[in-house]
C-alpha cells in the first residue's frame, strides 16, 4: 500500500476535482489585490493558494493603453474576411478562427496569437495594431515581473528575481493573444448547453494576465468542483497561475481551469499575455518551497518538453499527469 504525503494527497483531490467540475452557478467573488497596499504580497499568494486566480486593481498600466489596443483589434477584426487571412501563419502575427490549435477543440472566436519575445515587426495592413500592442506587451510583462517578485518575496525566495527573470530573459517563451467573441445568436446549443467560446483549459506557462472589455463570459473552476463567472472589469488585469507556476510551487499554487461561454448579445474582447520561460529552462519545485522532509510531486523538465506536449493534448485534457512522480494521483 503506497501512503501519500499530506500536499501529494490533496494534489489528487484537486486532480480529481478538475476532472468532474459542476455546471456553473453565481459570479465568483474574486480577491481584489491592490500592489499599493503593503500586504498585497500576502494577499497575492494566499489567492494563488486558494483559487490560482485573483485581479489586480491598482497598477502601473494606463488604461490609454487597454483602450487603443482593444479598437486597433476590432478594427483589424472588421476588416473583410481576405485581408485577416493574410495574417494567417507563416506570418508572426496569427490569425485563426473557430479552430483552437490542432487537436480538434473549436470555439465561437476568433483570434490574434503572436510571439510576445520578440514582438513582430511586420503584419499586412496592421502596422498601427502592432505598434499599441509592442507598447501594451512591454507595460504588462513589468506588471507579470512585479507579480512575480511579490511573490517570491512573500515565500522567501532568494533571490527575489529568481521567478521574474524566467519572464524577463532575453529568450523567454512568452505569448500575447487577442480574442474577439462575436455575440452567439445561438445561445444554447443542441443539448442544451451553453455555446463554448473557448474550452475549458488551463495555461501552461509561468503566469497569464488578461484584460476583457466589460462583457461576461469567462468562468473559473474552484477547488470544490464548482464553475463561477467572473465579474467584468475593464480596469483590473485578472491574473492566472500557470502550470508551469504549479510545479514550481510543488502543488501549493494550483493552475486554475477556466473557460469562455459565448453571449447573445454582447461581444467579447480579451487580451492575454502568457508569461513563459525559455525553451532550455528546466521547471522543477523551488527547493525553498520544499519543507523538511518534503519530496518533490513533479518529475523535473524542460519547457520545451513540457509545452511540445501540452500542445499535442486536448484543451480539457490534464497536462500535468504525465510529469507527476506518482501518475495514479488524478484517479484517487
């Protein structure tokens, strides 16, 4: 009989959990973290703890910037059909619809996804759109760093830039993504449930921020197995941590699976950068998460390892599974 160490333990509850969430009920209440406030540090790890998501209300990021980035999108997303697929691959700038990724999983959206590092110098007819989005990525990804840092500092982690360098190195792996949803005129689909526009998932790198319009929409799953919508709010950034986040925690941060219903009414406009490491670094628990006597849950890998097999999967699929040291944890 294999007896599991009491993080391995609620490690496969969550695992569990994720795999059987409930239908959605009322909106969530989201911690609200001010970085003024000399505690938000606390506050920010005791969210990553408990939900693995939480949004920062007070930040350094004009909301000019949020704004104009969000009208070039839709302006480049009114253009006709032709003219968005010349931002098709094998442009730096991709642009997609209704398929999301290659593994069959579709949505009512469509999209923008680049590389955030470096940003693309070039996309047909979007040279303004590139400039508001060169100038967006640069002030998020200080504001991904200074969550990073907050944290560290909160766990003690020596040196307090040993998570935001992995952000802020000259070959980080990070992404940037613009969602439009268009109103659903369809609401409920033939079975009867909601029409997705965007699975449910969660993100494989370090940390994700995102900022939506003032439209609903994005759901979270929390750690009873229950689905809650999110309140909008145009002004904060929502925060997510990562898988990558999760196995440098040692479980104690939980990557948060979330999803987009479609409205039939109102359109949805998200901008999302994901904070990744380099394609080289190695992603294991921090020793200075590990307790005395506490053993590591993860097998240690590659990004590159990790987000070649993230990608092969399903959105919904449980990526973490195969690089957990005890792989039986999700079916207890």
């Amino acid at each position: 009989m294999v007896v599991l160490s009491q993080p391995a333990l609620d490690l496969a509850k969550y695992s569990l959990l994720r795999a059987t969430c409930k239908p959605a009920a009322a909106a969530a209440n989201i911690p609200a973290i001010d970085l003024a406030d000399p505690d938000a540090k606390s506050h920010i790890v005791k969210a990553c703890e408990e939900i693995g998501f939480f949004k920062v209300v007070s930040h350094q990021v004009p909301i000019e910037l949020m704004t104009k980035l969000e009208d070039e999108a839709l302006r480049f997303f009114s253009l006709s059909q032709a003219e968005k697929d010349k931002a098709r691959p094998p442009y730096p700038l991709g642009y997609g619809s209704k398929n999301i990724g290659p593994n069959g999983d579709k949505g009512w959206i469509e999209y923008l996804l680049l590389n955030a590092n470096p940003l693309p110098l070039f996309v047909p007819n979007s040279e303004s759109l590139i400039a508001a989005v060169k100038e967006y990525v640069t002030a998020v990804k200080k504001l991904s760093c200074e969550v990073a840092e907050l944290i560290a500092e909160e766990l003690k982690i020596e040196p307090r830039n040993t998570i935001s360098k992995l952000l802020n190195e000259e070959k980080s792996d990070c992404c940037f993504r613009v969602n439009r949803y268009p109103p659903c005129p369809e609401l409920q689909a033939v079975d009867g449930k909601s029409m997705i526009g965007f699975g449910e998932h969660t993100d494989p790198q370090i940390i994700s921020l995102l900022r939506s319009n003032n439209s609903t929409g994005l759901q979270i799953c929390l750690r009873d197995g229950e689905w809650v919508s999110v309140p909008p709010d145009a002004a904060a950034f929502f925060v997510n941590v990562g898988d990558a986040l999760q196995v440098m925690s040692n479980g104690r941060f939980r990557s948060v699976k979330h999803k987009v219903v479609a409205d039939s009414n109102n359109e949805r406009v998200s901008m999302i950068y994901f904070g990744g490491p380099a394609l080289s670094e190695k992603i294991a628990p921090l020793p200075q998460i590990l307790g005395d006597g506490e053993e590591s849950l993860y097998k240690e890998f590659y990004w590159r390892e990790y987000k070649t097999a993230a990608y092969k999967t399903k959105l919904a699929d449980y990526r973490l599974g195969p690089f957990e040291k005890n792989q039986n944890l999700e079916r207890l």
